[in-house]
C-alpha cells in the first residue's frame, strides 16, 4: 500500500525538499502541497491523505487551526496528522495533540527519522517519544489549562468508568511512554492482548489514536505529572 501524504509548510523550499525526500520512497507519495492551514484543510478533504506533515507557524490559519479542522471533521477520521516544529518544548505541541494530532517531529530531524515518522503515523501510532511523553505533556498539562479547550471531549472519571481494570492498566502505561511489546513485557501477556485492550480503550474514550489516550490519561488526572 501507497501512502498518501500532505504538505503544509509556508516556506516553498522545505517542501520541496520533503517532497524529494517522500517521493523518493517506494512506499509513500506526496499527493499535495498547502502554503497555510485552510489550503492544508481543502487539500486534506480533496485528497484523503494518510500522513499530513504539518507546520504548527503558518501565516493566516495556523497548523494548530488547521488539524483541529481535520481531525474534527468525521470525513477525515483516517487523516493523521504529524506536526512539525522548530522547538520540541513548545505549548503549541501539546494544544496540537489536544486537538487531534498523532504526534510531532523536529524539523531538523534526519531524513530517516521523517520517514519514519510517517509510517509510524499511518500505521495509527503515537509519534511521541518517551522524553515528550513523560516530559513535555506532563509539564504543559500541569499548567491548568483548559482540558476541553482542544481535546478529544475533556475525558473525566465519567469516562475513565467505562474502562475495565485491565484496561485503565494499559492505559497508564500507554501514558508512560511504552511500546505494546514493552507493556506485554510488564504485564506477562502477548502483545496482541495488549493492542486488542489499547484499541477496546480508544473505541471507549473516543481517542483517534495512541496519542490521545496520553492527552487523556493526563487531563482525567489518571496520570499525575510529576513535580520538575
């Protein structure tokens, strides 16, 4: 299978660049470029992309605008959005995850790690690394912001009831950062049984993807940030 990816960046020469980059993989294919947040909007609802690489910094309809727009629009559940940034510790990353996206990559990542990044993203995985997991969302969601402001609904305890005891288990791991085979390590089950209770938890919860069952995990305060 192709998979299909998105552009958005305002500056013409670095998509260039990542389309050189993507095109040049047997597996993948650019199927189109945005300049701004309401083009990358238009483009993703005209060509159903797997993978939008999008720029948080755009002028006029930003790339957080832009995948709240996406991810909200129920058309466009398949879309998965990887933001990119300039700055990993940024307030914008987490307002993104917030409001729908898989995940984030430096933009000064190697070619490989983009790459990567896109095929972890449409495989329907969280692009977050343990340092960003445990780190950056811990830290930002500490704040107080808002929890319904972006995200997927201001999970609650209302919500977290649905969830079998095995199920909250997974979940806060799937908070600390590890990888279904880790998890299946820690529990002593085989890795599908985890994937099966990772995806029963998302069904329940209302997640996207793995991404959001972090945010969630945080916001319903079923993980605790830990003090910095």
């Amino acid at each position: 299978m192709t998979i299909k990816v998105l552009l958005a960046d305002d500056q013409a020469l670095l998509r260039s660049a990542f389309r050189v980059l993507v095109d040049s993989e047997p597996d993948m294919c650019v199927v189109g470029e945005a300049s701004d947040g309401a083009q990358a909007y238009e483009l993703a609802r005209a060509e159903r992309p797997d993978v939008v690489l999008m720029d948080i910094r755009m002028p006029g309809t930003d790339g957080l605008a832009a995948t709240r727009m996406i991810c909200r629009d129920p058309e466009l559940d398949g879309v998965r959005v990887v933001i990119l940034t300039t700055f990993e510790v940024d307030d914008y990353v987490v307002r993104s995850l917030r409001a729908g996206a898989s995940g984030f990559l430096g933009k000064g990542a190697e070619p490989d790690e983009m790459l990567n990044a896109i095929r972890i993203a449409a495989g329907g995985e969280a692009l977050l690394s343990p340092a960003a997991t445990k780190g950056l969302i811990a830290r930002f969601l500490a704040q107080g912001e808002d929890p319904g402001e972006d995200g997927p609904g201001g999970a609650g305890a209302a919500r977290l009831a649905t969830l079998t005891g095995r199920e909250r288990e997974v979940l806060v791991l799937v908070a600390g950062g590890l990888s279904n085979d880790e998890i299946a390590g820690q529990l002593d089950v085989s890795p599908l049984t985890v994937k099966t209770h990772v995806n029963r938890a998302m069904a329940k919860l209302g997640a996207r993807d793995r991404a959001q069952l972090v945010v969630i995990a945080y916001e319903s305060g079923l993980v605790r940030p830990r003090a910095h």
